[in-house]
C-alpha cells in the first residue's frame, strides 16, 4: 500500500515510521496509537497521520520522555496547552540535570581511581579494587 494513500497496512505504517510491527503493536497495547478498526476479513489500515505519531512518540523517548509522559504529551497535542506541556518539559529537563550531575560524580570517582591504579607499583593490591571492596563494605 501506498503512504501517499493513507491506506497503510500495519507493515507499511512501521517502515515509514522506522520502528518494527511489533512497536507499533506495543504503542497500541499502551494506548498511545489508536488500532483501527478491522473490516470482516479484511486487515487494518492505517493512515498518514499515525505515521506522524509513531514519530512524534519517538521523538519524545529520545528526549528522554517516559511512554506515560508521551502519552499526556499526545492529550495536549491540539496546541492549547502549551503551558502544561511546558511544565512536563521543565520537569524533564530538571530530570536530566540531576542525572547529569550524578554521572559527573560518578565520572570524578572513576577518574580518581584510575589514577590511583596507575599510580600504584611493587607488590601493592591493586587500589581501584581495594577501594571498591571498602565502598561495597
């Protein structure tokens, strides 16, 4: 079937969004992309505009958007509530802040007992591994 159509079989709906059947099976089993109805014998179709879903919930995920914060983002999707989504990306990047500062600490300590290992010589255990038994104690 043809994208241009709108008359996309669910293979087709996954190629052009550039995820697999099965993401789009899971989207749909989370509620974030809507199954269309299937005539009597016959298979669903899909239309251009579920195209741009997938891809919107996508692009959300790889901003680090959980799926049930891309699922209230879809609800505020009309464009009146730009405020609300605003607070969901502020808290979003609140969010990343903090893990970036977490992995900063955890870079400085790694850092450190590099060093520390390669600083050490003769018959001395190895630092980074006695350091690390005396943090897991």
């Amino acid at each position: 079937m043809d994208i241009a159509t709108g008359n996309l079989t669910i293979g087709t709906l996954a190629k052009a969004a550039d995820v697999t059947v099965e993401t789009i099976r899971f989207y749909q089993l989370k509620g974030l992309l809507p199954k269309p109805d299937k005539p009597y014998g016959g298979i669903r179709r899909y239309a251009e505009m579920d195209v741009a879903r997938v891809k919107f919930i996508k692009a959300a995920q790889r901003l680090g958007f959980s799926l049930e914060e891309v699922g209230q983002l879809l609800t505020l999707e009309d464009g009146t509530h730009c405020d609300e989504a605003r607070v969901l990306a502020v808290h979003k990047l609140h969010e990343v802040r903090e893990r970036l500062a977490v992995l900063r600490s955890i870079e400085t300590a790694l850092a450190t007992l590099v060093n520390d290992c390669c600083a050490a010589s003769g018959a001395v255990k190895c630092p980074m591994i006695a350091a690390l038994r005396r943090h897991g104690e």
